[in-house]
C-alpha cells in the first residue's frame, strides 16, 4: 500500500466513524437540540464520504442542502414545539425489539446492494467534473422527470406551508 | 498551490525520493498558516480602520493612544481578549457552548480554500469552487444557532434565530444572482472565471465577443480602444450586470449581519445578539470570523464582477493617476484644511490620470509583462485582488456608519419582495441576452 | 481532484487547531476566578425570569420551508446554469418552463400573506407564539 492509499484509508474510517458516532449520538441523546446538532456530524461526514468518492456536486449539494437547509429547518421546528422550555424532553421511541428488526432489515438490504453492485460503479475513477454532466444529462435525457421535479416541488412549498398554516391557526 | 509545488518538486533535487505527498501536505500547512494569521492581523486591522471611520464621520478623533495615530489599538485590543477571563454560564449547555466557535470558525476559514488569490494561485482548485463556497458560508448558521441555544439566555437565542432566519433569507437572492452571473461565465472554478477574460473585453474559450450596445464600442474596437476593466463581467451586460452587483452587495451586507442589516445583535435590544454570553478568547474568535466572513463575501463579488485580480487599468493609466491625484491635491491643500475636500481632489486627479491613460490607447496591462518579468505577475495579481476585495470591505463600513438599522419586517419585506423578484427578473433577462449575444 | 478536498480537510483541522491553541495559551495566561453571580445567565442585572427556552413564531419555521424549497431549486439549476452557453435555446426555455412553475409557488405564498413578518392582530391573536 502506498503512502497515498494510506492516507486515504485514515481519512474515510475517521469520516465513516465520525458518522457511526454522530448517528449513535443522535438516536440515543434523550436532549432534543443536540439530536439535531449531532446530525449536523452525520451529515458532514456522509458529505465528506461524497467527496472521497470524486462527487463534488453531491458534496456540495449536501452541504448546501442537508446542513444549511434542512437541519435549520429541523432546528426551527424544535423551536415551534411547547415542550421545548422542558429541555431533556426524551425521544418517545418505538420499543426497542422493533427497531433492532428493522435496523436488521435496513442493514440486510444495505449488504445486498453492496455486494450485487456492478464493479464499474463501486469505485468512481472519474477526474471529470460531475457538475457539467449532470447538467447535460438534465437537458437531454432526464428533462421530462426534471420538469416533474419542479412540480413535485410547487406541491411541496405549497402543501407545506398550507399545513403550517394550518397548525397554528387550530 | 498544487501547481506551484509541482513546479518546486520537479525543480529541487533533494525532494527526489519523497512520495509527492508530503511536500504537498507541508506546503498547504504552510500556506494556510500564513492565511490564518492573515485573518487574524486583517480582523484587527479592521476594527482599527472601521473605529476610525467611524470616528472620522461623527467628527471624532477615534482610537489615538497607543502607537502613533493609536494604529497599535487592535494589538492592545488582541492582547486584552487574550488576558480576559473567559466565562461559561451555569445555565449553560457546556458542551455546545465550547463546539460552536469551532464550527463558525472552521466554516469560515473554510472558504478561504477556494478563492482565487493571484494567478495560478489558489489554496485548492477545487472545480465546484462558488457553489462549495456558498455550501460552507451557510453552515456558519449552525454555529450561530448553536451558541445561541447553548448560551440558554434570552438575548443570545433571540439573536440566533433572528440571524439564522436573516441569513436563510438572503440566501435564496445571493444564489440565483450567482446563478445569473454563472450563465455569463459558464464555469464553477473560481479561478477559470477570472483566467478566461481576455483584456480587450473576449471571453477566451468560448465564443463569446458580445456587449450589447453602446459598450461593445469597446470589444469590438479592441485594437485601437483599450478595454482594461470595461471587460469584467460587472460591464458585460450594462444595466443587468450593476442590478445583480447591487443585490449581491446587499445581501452580503445581510448574511455578514452588518449594518443596516445587524438586527441578530441590535445592541439596543438584544445586547450583541448570540455571543451576549461568550467573553475573552471565544467571543475573539466569533469576531475574527464575522471579519473574515466579510472579506470572503467581498471576494466573491470582486471574483464574479470585478474581474478577480486583472489590473483595472494600462500602464499608462497607472502611472498618471497618482502623479494627477498628488498634482491637485497640491493645488487644493493651499485652499482648504478639511481632509475630505483633499480625498476628493486626489479622487478626482486620479480619474482624470486614468482616462488619460485611456485615451492614450496604451495595452500593457501588467507591469510584470512590461518589464518583462513574468513572476511578478503573482505579485502583482495579489495586489489587485486585495486591493478590490478590501475596498468593498471599507465600503461596508462606510454604510454601517451612514445608514441605520432596519426593522425585521422591513428586513424580510426588502428580502422576499423586493430582492428575490428581482434577481429572478434579471436571471431571465441576463440568461436572453447570453443566448442572444454569445 | 482528491488532493484539493484533501487541502479543505486539513484547512477546516487547522482551524480547529488554531483555535484550540488560542484557547489553551488563553487558558495559561488568563485568569480564572469563577463565582456563582459571576456565572450567572445576563439579563442587564437582573435575575432571568422563568426559562430562556421559549417557544418561537411559527414565522420562523414558514421562512425556513420556503428557503427549502428554493434552495433544493437553486441546486437544481446550478448545472444547468453551467452547461447553458453550449446548449443553447433548448435550456433557455426547458428553466423557463421550471423557474415559471414555481413561480406559482412564490406567488401563491405571496398572495397568502405569509410572507409578512408582522400579521394583522388578529391574526397574531390567533398565533400563540412569541412576537419577538
């Protein structure tokens, strides 16, 4: 092994034990604001794994998304609970032999993909870059499902804040 | 940076048997040592210069005592954070209360990684380069969100939600002016966006020959006319261009929660916002990165409009608008003692030096072709790109001490139906004219 | 491509580095006298009445889903906003269709009034959050 692949190998088992720990953290921490804030490790640490892979769209779709979008959301909608003045509000999970079964299940169906994955995808050895492909491919293939996606979208923002809206008001 | 260690690794003898790894990763350590430290004396230096702008518009003297013109002020300033006592709240969540700084501060720092420094040289040529940096500026949000839930006091998460709020906000307007200006040059990479422009207003490796009437006087009479800083993307499309200046402009000003956009820490009524609770070394660190935070967002702009770190003007035009800018500040010193009237004379002299220099029809650009030492190049280039970069900077706080403060919903309000209007206007119409004039 | 995010590794360690070295010099030299008023939450001397953990305006949670929404769009366009120049009229019209459609969205949010930060009193009586 060369020193490079050395490298390499560090770096993705800290990032991949980054996430484990930060996912762990998240569904064990009973205080509901650090929940949200270990998640911002999960997602860093997948968005570092997207990097490892040469998907630097993704890696910055991510981040832009995951961490600067959706955790806020996540964060704000703790903020709208009643409870949130109790700070160790507990998560009301699920009984424990359920969610072993279906954290097996998940993990079952993972090692499949994984091992029935064809070679040529499992390690990515492009140097393109993926944001002009990607955009090529919405302008030629996937134009029909990108302009559903904008629908798919309007439904959200409109649903969403209907809902919102709704909440409040009852 | 990777080029340049290429460049030393083929060149030196002694670095022969090493994996090309390690002087990579030496290099880079070195590289961003320098830049750290940069934004450390470049945040102090900053609020030497903005208590003296400050000072200068109330009519005051500012900061005088330590050093000459008190110009030492930001020293004493770093050497008192570092002596202070640095307390945790009770209340306090004590763990997120310590992580936060290190999440605005490494988010910050973090975007230093992709700018385009001089020519050929960056810390990293990362080929998404705007869109990571946009990425990496908005996790800054978690960080304020954390410190302020983590300081569990009033003041603190009230300026934290109302800043994560702000800054979501100004996002949606900041993404797609940067969304019009990527039609224009047609690529994520920092740093090819300034390579591609030719001096005399071509985009190489495109197409590209057009601004539309009247400035395409300029591109098309490139031979005899000389373009300079008429080819930056900000005079490409004329008025579409300046619009997508200005809302970047103001939503830097919001998202670096400056003034007139400072509601996250209206001192009058919120204190100072998320970091009402954090003193000495942590609270430091929340201001060093608010100022860098500040000089990346410059550098975007000056990336994406002002042509990055091309010299805005020909030798010639270089040369006459200092020596006109002294020659009338003589003329008015005699006249007047107001240091204003004199800044303007020396302004005025040298916009007349640089049209001159214009009307001369001169086309060296750079200094380092002149003379004919190519390195030079780098140093030159890093001049520019400070010097623009540091303008704008200065140009925010001129504001912060011209405007006052907005109103929540006059905040939103300007946010959601005004900018974001806008920008989508001007993505149409700045996207029809690149099809049109490619 | 691996060697430049290699770079922001080690950028965003430095930092934390960085910063873990001021604390710790900080920690030598300064000094360190807690006491129980002194660590007490600021409220401009007073003592901090109930808890600081509020419950916030639902506002807050509507800007952020519309953020959401028009961010995930953003991205979206992002590559098309790369390729634009050699595809040519197809793109121009292809984001049309897609910036337009959720313009109705933008519109309709508009039009019901959410995205004012202060309501009509009313409403806010109806609300049972915060002002703030």
């Amino acid at each position: 092994m060369s020193l490079n692949e050395i490298l390499l190998n560090i770096i993705f088992y800290a990032l991949a034990l980054t996430g484990l720990f930060s996912s762990f953290m998240v569904a064990t921490s009973t205080n509901m604001v650090r929940t949200a804030f270990s998640l911002l490790g999960v997602l860093f640490s997948f968005a570092g794994l997207y990097g490892l892979l040469r998907a630097d769209f993704l890696f910055a779709a991510q981040i832009l998304v995951y961490v600067g979008g959706i955790l806020v959301l996540i964060i704000f909608a703790i903020m709208l609970t009643h409870k949130i003045a109790n700070v160790n509000l507990s998560n009301e999970s699920t009984s424990s032999s359920t969610v072993i079964a279906v954290v097996c299940i998940l993990f079952a169906v993972l090692v499949f993909i994984a091992l029935t994955l064809p070679e040529y995808i499992k390690i990515n050895q492009r140097n393109k870059p993926l944001t002009e492909m990607i955009g090529n491919n919405l302008l030629s293939d996937s134009l029909l499902p990108f302009e559903i996606l904008s629908v798919l979208l309007l439904a959200c923002l409109i649903g969403a804040v209907y809902l919102a809206r709704k909440e409040v008001k009852e | 940076m990777k080029e340049f260690i290429e460049h030393l690794y083929n060149e030196l003898e002694f670095l022969e048997g090493l994996p090309f790894i390690i002087p990579f990763i030496i290099g880079s350590f070195i590289l961003a040592f320098i830049i750290i430290n940069f934004i450390a004396v470049f945040a102090g230096v900053c609020t030497y210069i903005e208590r003296k702008v400050a000072a200068r518009i109330q009519a005051r003297v500012g900061p005088y005592m330590v050093g000459p013109h008190g110009i030492l002020q930001w020293l004493a300033d770093a050497l008192k954070l570092l002596f202070k006592e640095d307390t945790v709240p009770e209340k306090a969540d004590k763990l997120l209360f310590k992580l936060a700084p290190f999440i605005v501060f490494a988010g910050s720092f973090a975007c230093w990684v992709a700018l385009p420094l001089a020519p050929a040289f960056s810390p990293a040529r990362l080929n998404i380069g705007i869109l990571y940096i946009i990425a990496f500026g908005s996790s800054v949000i978690l960080g304020i969100l954390m410190a302020g839930w983590a300081s569990s006091s009033k003041w603190a998460l009230f300026g934290a939600m109302r800043s994560a709020a702000q800054i979501v906000s100004y996002e949606v307007p900041t993404g797609l002016t940067i969304l019009a200006m990527l039609l224009i040059t047609g690529t994520l990479d920092m740093h090819n966006t300034i390579a591609q422009i030719n001096l005399d207003g071509t985009i190489s490796g495109g197409q590209s020959q057009g601004l539309p009437f009247p400035l395409n006087y300029f591109s098309t009479n490139a031979d005899n006319f000389s373009a300079g800083m008429f080819s930056w993307y900000i005079f490409r499309y004329p008025p579409f261009t300046f619009i997508a200046f200005i809302i970047i402009y103001i939503c830097a000003l919001a998202e670096t929660n400056r003034v007139p956009f400072d509601i996250p820490e209206a001192e009058s009524e919120l204190v100072s916002g998320y970091h009402t609770e954090y003193s000495g070394m942590r609270f430091s660190f929340f201001f060093l990165s608010e100022y860098a935070n500040m000089f990346v967002f410059s550098a975007i702009i000056t990336t994406l409009f002002l042509g990055g770190w091309l010299p805005p003007f020909n030798i010639t035009g270089s040369l006459l608008a200092p020596a006109c800018g002294i020659i009338l500040y003589m003329l008015v010193k005699g006249k007047t003692t107001d240091p204003a009237n004199r800044f303007i004379a020396f302004c005025t002299g040298a916009g007349i030096g640089i049209f001159l220099g214009v009307l001369s029809g001169d086309k060296n650009y750079w200094f380092a072709d002149y003379l004919g030492i190519q390195s030079l190049r780098f140093i030159e280039g890093l001049f520019w790109f400070f010097t623009k970069s540091f303008g704008l900077v200065i140009l925010m706080m001129w504001l912060r001490w011209t405007i006052p403060r907005y109103r929540v919903d006059q905040l939103m309000e300007l946010c959601w139906k005004k900018l974001t209007p806008l920008a989508f206007i001007n993505l149409f119409c700045i996207g029809i004219l690149e099809w049109l004039y490619k | 491509m691996l060697l430049d995010f290699g770079v922001l590794l080690l950028y965003i360690v430095i930092a934390c580095g960085f910063l873990t070295a001021a604390l710790v010099a900080g920690r030598i030299i300064r000094p360190n006298k807690p006491y129980k008023d002194k660590l007490t939450t600021y409220e401009c001397g007073e003592d901090t009445i109930g808890t600081s953990f509020i419950q916030f305006n639902v506002r807050f949670y509507v800007i952020a889903l519309i953020f959401l929404i028009f961010e995930v769009e953003i991205v979206l366009l992002f590559p098309w906003a790369v390729v634009y120049k050699n595809v040519g009229l197809i793109a121009l019209i292809e984001m049309g269709v897609f910036i337009l459609i959720l313009l109705a969205g933008f519109a309709y949010v508009w039009s019901q009034k959410d995205l004012e930060w202060v309501k009509s009193e009313i409403e806010t009586e109806k609300e049972h959050g915060t002002n703030l």
